[in-house]
C-alpha cells in the first residue's frame, strides 16, 4: 500500500472515529476472542469508568453471566441462520452498580467461525496484545490481529416506559369494553323493560324505574370516565399537605356520623386534585362499609401515607380483588371506587396495599411516595 492509500485509510479512521464519538449511543470493538479493542466515549460514561480500563479485557468481563449466554446464543442463532446481525435486550450494568434497560445490536466483521471466549479474566491490568491505546479509546492492531465483533448499546428505559404504558392502556381498553358490555347493559335491559310496561299498562311507577335505571347508567359513565382519566401519568406536582387536603376531603364527602383522626402531619408530592380524589374515594368506602359509626384515620408512614377504619375491614382472601374495576359487594355500588384509588397511585407512581387495621378494619397504604 502507497503512502497516498495510507494517509487516505487514516483520514477515513479519523472520520468515522469522530462520528462514532457524537453518537449518543455506546460503541465497541472486539476481536474474534473477545477483548474489547475500541470502546466511545459514550460507552465509557454508560459504564461508569475510564476507556482505558475497558480496553485490552473481555468483553464479558463487563455483563452478567445471564447476558453473555443470551448474547451466546444470539449468536449461534445468527450462524444458523446465516444472519449478519444480532439484536439482544438486557439490562446494562453499571460500575456502580445500577442498571437500566439496554438494547444491543451486533454484527460479525469476520468469517473465521472464531468465538468468545468463556473463561474469565482479569480486568485489573490487562492490555491489548501490543500494549498501546491512544486518546480515541482504541487499542492498536498488529498484522495478527482480526476485529471479530462490532455492537452498538443503546440505553431503551423511555422505549420500555412506553411500552408499559400501551400495555396499561390495552388493559383499560379490555377492561372498558367489559364494563360497557356487561355493566351498562343491565341497567339499559331495566330501563327498556321498564318502558316497555309502562306503555303497556300506562302505569307511572315504571317510570319512576326507568329514571332509577338512567341514574345508574349515569353514575357507571360517570365513574367510568374518571377511571379513565386517572390512569394517565400525571404530570403537575407540588407539595401538597396531607393533613389538611384530608379535612378539606372529609367536608366534601357525605360522612353521616362518621369520624376523622387527621394524624398525617407530612407534605407529599402530588397532584392536588388527583389526590383529593383518591382520598375522596377511601374516605367514602369507609363510611359506605363501615356506618355512621366507623372511625377513619388518615397518618403517616417513612415513604407514603395509610387510610386505615375500625369497620368490618375485608376477607384476606379479597384483598387484591377489591383494587379492580367492577368489584364491590354493595348493590348500589359501582365497584369503580377503589379501582379509581388505585389508578390515581399507579399514575403518581406510587405501591397500594390492602391489610387489616389496628382497629380490625381495613387499611390501605401508599409507599414510594415522595415525602417532604
């Protein structure tokens, strides 16, 4: 080669070097047995240490043994399949310890059959086969040496939380569809009865059984939309104090006899209206199921707050069910009310649990809230 090609060959290194470093994703280079000859910056900075310490070591000294033997078979999968390109999902480790969602795509850029190796070694210390690297994170060459393996890392946790978020709002869809279905209809198939007889016999009591009918329909479509709206992630927080949006919730719900312990005395982050309705909910089941006489307490745990009332509280065995959509053991209940409850703290991104209260009742605690 002339010493026009080679100037040439490195102006066209330099070039895809410098490409390669203003990617926002993580670049490396292995050779057939495994050791990482080039890595970017970005690569480096995902992994939480210096280019030096990645370059001259395994590859698969830096993952899990769980994700070389999915990038493994990956891999065996490619050659019999006679693919150039391979694509894993994993979680990428850090050395620091945390971890993410990760997506890595690979290809093979020789056709030796050459694999990685298996074995372990040591990262404290190790170089290339020549010994040099230079400042672009690149280990240099000899006339031996082949690149077997170049990947590409790209960090997906905004890819996944979309995800979850379709797969939630599939699951209203179904769960709506349902409601609509089965929910709404019984009170329709009423209401038409109803009519019917009226025009029949002209009697106006079926009337007065229609707009009964109609009432119910309106509060299903009613709670029905508020469920909705309450599993959308929220989006306005602020400092809200617990103890006072729980008086404030207490005067705005039909609580006959009832009475407040307002023990919280913490500030959580949260949306104010959103959280009223949570609290709205609770605060009325509880009086709903537990009378005029029930005691509701509304106090403070390390990471959230608990609603717990000296009512009959619920079967250990129900506990789960009540959170859902269209459970309730009240005729005249909608059973949205609770479901509603747990959607305002799936969308603040907070844990819901049902156990029994001091008191014998049922109590409802919210964890990995934001406490201040």
């Amino acid at each position: 080669m002339g010493d026009r090609d080679e100037g040439r060959q490195a102006r066209d290194l330099r070039r895809y070097e410098t490409i390669l470093e203003s990617l926002d994703d993580a670049v490396y280079a292995i050779r057939s047995d495994g050791t990482i000859v080039y890595v970017n910056e970005r690569y480096a900075e995902m992994k939480g240490v210096d280019r030096e310490e990645l370059l001259g070591t395994d590859i698969y000294d830096w993952v899990s043994e769980e994700t070389a033997e999915r990038a493994r078979r990956e891999r065996a999968a490619m050659r019999e399949e006679g693919r150039d390109a391979g694509v894993i999902e994993y979680e990428f480790e850090t050395e620091h310890g945390d971890s993410f969602p990760a997506e890595m795509r690979f290809g093979q850029t020789d056709r030796t059959g050459q694999t990685d190796r298996t074995g372990q070694t040591d990262r404290t210390g190790q170089t290339d086969r020549t010994g040099q690297t230079d400042r672009t994170g690149r280990a240099d060459l000899d006339d031996r040496d082949e690149l077997g393996r170049v990947g590409v890392i790209r960090d997906i946790t905004e890819r996944k939380r979309r995800e979850r978020e379709l797969e939630r709002q599939n699951e209203r869809l179904d769960e709506f569809a349902s409601i609509v279905s089965h929910d709404l209809r019984n009170p329709l198939d009423v209401a038409r009865g109803h009519l019917d007889l009226a025009r029949e016999e002209g009697d106006a009591e079926h009337l007065d059984a229609v707009a009964r009918a109609h009432d119910r329909m309106a509060t299903l479509i009613d709670d029905l939309l508020t469920l909705a709206r309450e599993g959308v992630d929220v989006e306005s927080l602020e400092p809200v104090d617990l103890g006072a949006v729980t008086e404030e919730c207490w005067t705005g719900v039909d609580t006959a006899d009832a009475a407040l312990r307002a023990e919280a005395t913490t500030a959580v982050r949260a949306d104010r209206s959103r959280l009223k309705q949570l609290l709205e909910n609770l605060l009325r089941n509880a009086v709903s199921h537990g009378g005029s006489a029930v005691t509701v307490t509304v106090g403070d745990l390390e990471d959230g707050f608990y609603v717990a009332d000296d009512g009959p509280g619920i079967p250990e065995d129900e506990r789960e069910e009540v959170l859902e959509a269209g459970h309730t053991t009240d005729p005249d209940g909608t059973g949205f009310g609770l479901a509603i409850v747990k959607r305002v703290a799936e969308a603040h991104g907070w844990d819901v649990s049902v156990t029994a209260g001091s008191d014998g009742g049922a109590r409802f605690e919210f964890t990995g809230v934001h406490v201040e």
